[in-house]
C-alpha cells in the first residue's frame, strides 16, 4: 500500500474537522470543507482544463494567501509537481528557472504578473493564471479555474511520484531545482511533528514567503492538524504585530531577522505576542542576545530552532523548549538531529571527525530529495560517500548538539587561520546599539583575506570603529578581531528568505578577483 | 537509501548518549553504550556461533529483562528476525508454534526452560540458550554466547526485512504468526512518538510482558530517546508500586486490569504513583469508574489510551491528556486514529458506513504487518478490499473519535437485538462491591442468545442477583439487562495479555453446540 502520501494526512483531517473554521485571510475565511473541495475542484481544472498532468511542473509566484495552500495541496493530492517561485529572482532568473522547470502554466499575482508577462514567451509559459484581485495580463483567472474544476476526490498519487520543484541557489550561483518527493515530504513532516506539536487548538500565521522550505510545516503539517491558518501577504512587522494578537496565533515560523524587527517595532508591546504558545525561528544564525532578550519577555514559549535546507524537506536538527529554557552554551547550537535523521561531521575526504571538531555538516534520512533537476552530477557530488553535503561548516558536542560555526563560503581564512564571520558577528551584536552586523573576508596583501565589518547602528545611535573593535576584543581572539568596521545606515541586504547576502556585500571588494570558496 | 530501519533509531542515540544510565534490572546496570555493545555481541553471536542468518528466525521465551532488551535489539540491527513466545502456551501450542516459525534457536530462562525441553526435538530445534541463572536444560549459555561474539557494527538492514514474527490467537483459534518488517515497525514508531514524547529524563518500566506489542514503544522508541529502562520480571501490583517509586519511573504501559490491582491494592498510597508523568493504558476495555478514579487521584498525569493489535505493529488510535482532562463521553473513546492511519467503520460487505453507525474497525497505514507467515488465504482474508479487518465492533463521531463497542465475537444476538458485552459491563462495574465482571451470550431456546454476567465482588462483600439486574435497568436498555447472573470467588480466567478470556467463560454453555461467531 502507498501510505506515505499527503493523502493519508489530509483527507482524514477533512472527516474529522469538516466543519472547522481553517482559513482566515484577510476577509475570506473557509472551513476545512470548504478549503478541501476547491483544492479538488483546483486539481480537477489543472488536469482538465489546463492539461498539468501528475508528473507535469506549474509554478507559483504570488505573495502568501490561501490561494497558495490550495496550489500545494492540489500538487499533493497529485494533480502536478509544484514549482513555488522566490519573490525577489530578477527577470533573468526567472525566465532560466521557468524554461529549466518546463512549468507551462504559471500562477501569479497581480504583484508580479507584468515580471512573468516579460518572460513567458521566451521560457515556454502557455497558460497564466491570475490569483485574485487587480488588473494584470493573464490567460484566465484563478476563480474561474475552480468554479469549472469538478469536486472529486483525486486519484492518489504513489510514494515515489515527485511533488515539489523548489529552486535553491538565491545567494549562490545558477539556481538549483530540489525534486521532492511525498515520501520525502511525508517523512520530514513525521520527523518534525515528533519533536512539534500541533491540534486543532492551534492558529499558524503564515508570514514566512510560502514559496520557502521552511513554510512547509505550516502548509501540511498545520491543515493535517486540524488547526486554523491565518494569512499576510508579506512580511510586515507592524501587520505580523496586528494579526498575532487579532486572530490569537499560537505558532509561527520566523527567521531571526524577523524577530528582531519586530521587537524594535516602535508599535510593539509584550501583550501583542501573548498569544504565542511557540515560536519556530531558523534560516540564518539567531544572536544570542535576541534570544536573551525573547527568553526573558516570554518565559513561558516554547521556543524551536530548527535548521535545515531545500534538499532535505526541510529539517535535519531541532533545539526545542527545554533546551531553551536550560539556556548557557546550548543557546548557540542548532539542536540534535530529528529523529529519523543522521548528522555526521566530515573532513574534506569525508572521514567522520571527533566531537568538538569542525568540519563540514553532512546528514542522511528519508527526508532527503530525489535529485538536482536535471543535474546528476551535481546530485552526485551533493550525495558523495552516500552523506548530503550541507556546505555548512559546524560541530558536535559530547550530546550531539550541532554547533554551526559558518557556511563553509562564508568562513574568511586570514593569515592561515579560519575565523568563522558569525562568531565574529555574535561577539559584535551584543554591542549596545548595534541594530544589524555582517563580517565579511575582504582581500588584503598581508593576511590573504582582512575580517572586515559592516553594521548598522539603530535609529538614533552613532558608533566608532574603536568601540566596536574594543567590544570585539574582550570577547574573541586577537585574529577574529575585525581589522575595519565599516558603518551603513540603510538594513543590510537580505534574500527572499531573509537571509543577509553576504555574497553581495563581498562582491564590490572582490571585483575581478576569484576568493576560491565563492 | 534504506532509512526506516532501527539502525537510523538505536545508533544515533547510542552516540549521543553513550554514558548515560540505561537499564535498572534488579542489581544489573549499564549504560547505553554498554548495552549496545552487548546488542553487538549478541547478534555477532547469533551469525558465527549459532548460524542465524537475517531471514531466520530466533524465539524467546523468557520473563521481562535487560536479555530481553537485547535479544530485540539485536534483531533490529539485523541478526534474525525475532519470535517472541507468549509466556501462558501450553506445551503443545508451543510446539506448534516453534515448527511453524521454524525457530531453530530459542532462548529461554530457568522458568520456561523445562516446557521448552518437553517440545524441543518435536519442533525442530536446535539450540537451547540459557538466560540468566538456575539451573535448567540449555545446550548454551546467554552471557558465553556474548562473552564470545565479537562487538562490531552489523551490516544495515533493508527496510522491507522482516524482524518480528509475533504469534496472536491466544483468545481465538489456533495462533497465527504476523510478520513485521523494519519498515512497518519504524512507521508505527513515528505515528507514537507524533502523539507520546518521551526524552532523556523519562524513565520506563517494563511490567508488561515484552513478548506482547503493547511493548513495543518500550522496546523500540524507549532506548532511542536515551530513557532509562527498568523491568520487573513479571507483573506484580505490590512489585510495581514499590519499583516505581524506587527508580523514579516516569511513564508505563498497563492493561485495565493492571491498573485496578494497584489502586485496589493494601500496600497502595498515592504517593507511590506520584513520579509518573505518563500512563498508558489499553488492550482492553478500560472501565469508566477506574479511570474517574485515576484521575481523580493524578490531576497532571498524562493518560494516553492506546489501541492497536499486533497486526498493525501496535497502534492504530490514541486518546491524548487533553481529552482525558475534557473528561465526560470521550473518556469511553479510544481516541482518534494516529497520523499515518485511516481509520474506517465499515458493514459486512465493505461499504463505509455513517459517523454514529456501528460496524466492524477496518484500518490501513505503513505500519500494518507484511502477512500471516505462511498463511497467504488468511492475509488475503484480513485486508480484503485493502483495508485490515480488526474484528472490532465501533463506531466514529462527528470528530472523528473511535469508541469501540465490542469484539465482533462477543457481541450477544438476542431477540434479533445486538447487545455488545461491555456496554453491560461498564453498566455493572459502576456498582459498589463490583471487583470483575464479564458478560458473554449464551444459548437460549427463547431468545437465539441470552445475556449473561460472571461477577466477583470485592473481598468481603457479598452481592445478589437482584441488586445487579436492578443497577443495570437504570442504566442501560431492558433488552440488554443480564437475564442471568453468576457469581464466583476466583478471579475471572485472563490471557497472557491479561485480557479476560471469554471463550473459555463461554465454552462450558456452548458444548456440543456451534455459536457461529466463535
């Protein structure tokens, strides 16, 4: 029997909690019922109306909604493999992503369909499919679609059959395609529903951009839940503020960059976020002092970390509420694997090292996609020694708590010895005033690569070269200490995923020159 | 990559926590490390000195214990597959048992080591292994055989080996051997641990026999999680409470009966009980008036109810704390079914039937057996129409909550009316006075099938028919108030999973007479 298929989770879920408010997104709202059959209506007019067969690709590029989880969950009832588009890829990347995925038929919003209406041609696009409200070109509209799509159940699809194309590669070169499969998916979201739990008292909010990995324990695990999802279009801090407390969400998933914003919100206040029963942040390093600064304004939430990529659904490593509240040095891991996932520490041959030792973070589990679309080689290289080569740089305790020291491109080599930029960066956030820092390898004759820093002082604050140099001093060691701080006033630049590009503020300094790592 | 096996559980956890306290028996105690060397050993031992191969089978025939322990773990790691025996057989269900599972090794302690010589050379087995000490007939010694294995790592096993070949039908007909695989039994351990959350800090007691799948989360997601472990040899109210509140223990598996011997017990006080944080209970009707009882005592304990069969590798629904806390019809659910299982209530010719309806359990998911060993008519049989047949009467509610009404076989046609046995049951139970009641049919030449109850009254108390039959008019329809009722002195006959044995209560009415039903 084919168990391991979104199937299993969703359509038990709509026995059970029928008649169960789901959605609240903006003013639309729908039960479980009422979500679930246009969902079938939606995979009915992809097969039908719009030929996307199971095995064929449609992609996605609009801000959240629930229109979003309708395209998913219609991907995983088996009417096609979904292809979620990142918001920020320039129009050259698109039309490269769209004529790699071969998505014919593309949903988009009124934010962005002139970009698609550029491309379409030239990536192969036929059909366009316009979500919601405004005045944008497109071929037909998306309630259109799922008034003529018929509510039958969908045939269900095989454990096997690929579900998700999601292009990795926004902060380094030629976007990759992650194939992913419902087995994957399914054993992902089993691993983390074994450290998470969530029941149909919980309410998500969907703030983090649906197209991210990182959304999708909110866009199966949350609806096979029984639990509400509440809708922003795009991360806004005044707005995550608003619905937090307007519609009593329990749960979320921020990267940290968002939590910062949000507790330096001028409108923020404690009771705002009073409602959280847990907070999920991951993505990027969490400085400590944020955390400090979380921990003691809520000592009750259960506070996750989770940290994982693309190619593994998801998940490979949880730190959850215990650990939190113990706080000390465990603050700074990453967690210990999911149970279902192996993490091992390698050298560059790929021998596994002592605990305490750094070398690369490679991990193994069920959760792990089919491939590189199109790129045996690259899924070969990815997959060597049988290991899923992270590119991240990190260790393990004595526990088999993973410490994540740095990507392994961002790590600067100065004068023979490897200083990771974000112990560096963590020394230099606990600088009061300190609103945003980034530390970066920048060329320098002496030492091969100069530790070079940027930061953003908050509204308000002026700071000195000399300070923060001090401030660095007391707490890494000589060599770590940046040998130039450079100060900016507007944020630094951040991915789609919210994640500082560091590769971007390396490049002015780097120009016709190779760093080697990227 | 062939991730669902125990491998991707035990080693995992054997590095994170190598030096950590895990198994408490009697005087015996070792670390995680040290057992999982010893797994090593034993399954070395298994290959080279004994001739087991992956596919061949081993049984046990022993009182709870550490061996135990290891015997399974050594299975999971690939070195057999594992046939444990019910410890109540007769010699010869034994040797039937022994020659269909083709068990050419059995490891046995001082208790079982005479019934096992009786049927040895009948069955076709070779090699006797002594656990533990006395003085009985063995051709091996347990701690030689480990002494002599060597401690190196297996070779991984495939996801679809099997590992357990697990005889039921100690209530029904002759047994059948269910064969599970890797797979199945990692799939039915992630459905738990979605549900049940144990960590490092928790500690288990094996009270319940290890040869039954009620085990199975101690057996399997116990030791993965870096729990502590700690037997009794065999069921003993008295030994419980006082291991319980020796060792700490945090969480237990028990039948209803188990449950009511120690609230009923002399040496009972509530702070014996008091570290436990979670209490499973299943396998059998849990009567109301013990579980108001329990939690009235235990406010904050976490009382999971369980139900499954060894079939399905254990769990198909579960009723969490949150419900047992709302209190009220829910307490006589046995829950919803677990993520990853469908359940489905369905008639005699398969159709679903409507919430609200009774019909027979039927039940698909990953973790369900790969078929009765060597009885392809029977497999075919229990998953006609791709849905396992549990031979359980239910019915679901609006919400999906499962409340099962009867055995199929002990339902009671009278008048062309189906009673269901344990509905009478909980109506008599509640009254004072009332230690154990069965109710089973049996023949009437006016009514097909006539209710009849068995009660034992509490020591000291004595009871009369009319004061039952009238407690139970109030209660429940005139239809199915017990036309007869019998008293006894002695506790009612229960199986090795100490589940009350109605065939036996019935056998002595129904001589020389076909029930039909069983």
């Amino acid at each position: 029997m084919k168990e391991l298929v979104y199937h299993r989770q969703l359509l038990p879920s709509l026995e059970r909690f029928h008649d169960r408010e789901m959605i609240i997104d903006g003013d639309y709202r729908s039960t479980h019922g009422e979500h679930v059959e246009r969902v079938f209506r939606l995979a009915h007019a992809l097969k039908h109306d719009l030929g996307v067969e199971r095995a064929d690709r449609f992609a996605v590029m609009t801000l959240n909604g629930h229109q979003y989880l309708e395209q998913y969950h219609a991907a995983f009832l088996g009417a096609g493999i979904i292809n979620p588009l990142n918001l920020r890829l320039a129009p050259v990347e698109l039309e490269y992503i769209l004529f790699d995925s071969g998505a014919r038929v593309v949903f988009v919003d009124a934010w962005f369909a002139n970009v698609i209406d550029q491309v379409k041609t030239a990536a192969g696009v036929e059909t366009v499919v316009l979500v919601g409200e405004g005045d944008a070109p497109h071929d037909v509209k998306y309630e259109d679609l799922i008034a003529a799509g018929a509510a039958t159940v969908p045939d269900e699809p095989e454990e096997d059959d690929p579900v998700i194309l999601m292009y990795t590669g926004g902060t380094t070169g030629l976007p990759k395609g992650v194939l992913l499969d419902q087995r994957a998916e399914m054993l992902n979201l089993y691993h983390a529903l074994m450290q998470w739990h969530f029941d149909e008292t919980d309410v998500y909010l969907h703030q983090t951009p649906m197209f991210h990995a990182a959304s999708m324990g909110g866009v199966l695990g949350i609806p096979a839940a029984g639990s509400t999802s509440t809708f922003i279009p795009l991360f806004n801090p005044e707005q995550v503020l608003d619905v937090i407390a307007r519609d009593g969400v329990t749960t979320t998933v921020m990267v940290p960059t968002m939590i910062g914003m949000l507790l330096q919100h001028p409108s923020f206040s404690p009771e705002k976020l009073a409602s959280l029963r847990t907070l999920t942040y991951g993505a990027s390093p969490m400085p400590v002092a944020l955390l400090e600064q979380l921990l003691a304004l809520y000592p009750d939430l259960g506070l996750y970390q989770g940290y994982g990529m693309t190619e593994s659904s998801a998940l490979l490593t949880s730190l959850g509420p215990r650990e939190h509240r113990e706080g000390g040095p465990l603050l700074r891991s990453a967690g210990r694997a999911l149970r279902g996932v192996t993490v091992s520490i390698q050298d560059e041959e790929g021998n596994v090292v002592a605990p305490g030792e750094t070398g690369e973070v490679c991990a193994r589990g069920g959760m792990y996609m089919r491939e590189y679309w199109n790129k045996p080689e690259a899924t070969a290289e990815a997959f060597r020694g049988g290991w899923y080569h992270t590119g991240d740089a990190g260790y393990l305790d004595d526990h088999g708590y993973l410490f994540l020291v740095d990507r392994v491109k961002d790590m600067i080599v100065t004068g023979g010895e490897n200083v990771y930029s974000v112990e560096v960066e963590n020394a230099i956030a606990t600088y009061p005033g300190v609103a945003q820092v980034a530390v970066i390898g920048i060329p320098s004759e002496q030492w091969g690569e100069a530790v070079h820093a940027i930061v953003v002082p908050a509204e308000g604050t002026t700071l000195t070269e000399d300070e923060i140099v001090a401030h660095a001093k007391e707490r890494i060691a000589g060599y770590k200490v940046p040998k130039s701080v450079e100060f900016r006033t507007d944020p630094l630049p951040l991915s789609g995923a919210m994640k500082i590009l560091k590769r971007d503020l390396r490049a002015p300094y780097w120009e016709g020159q190779d760093r080697g790592v990227g």
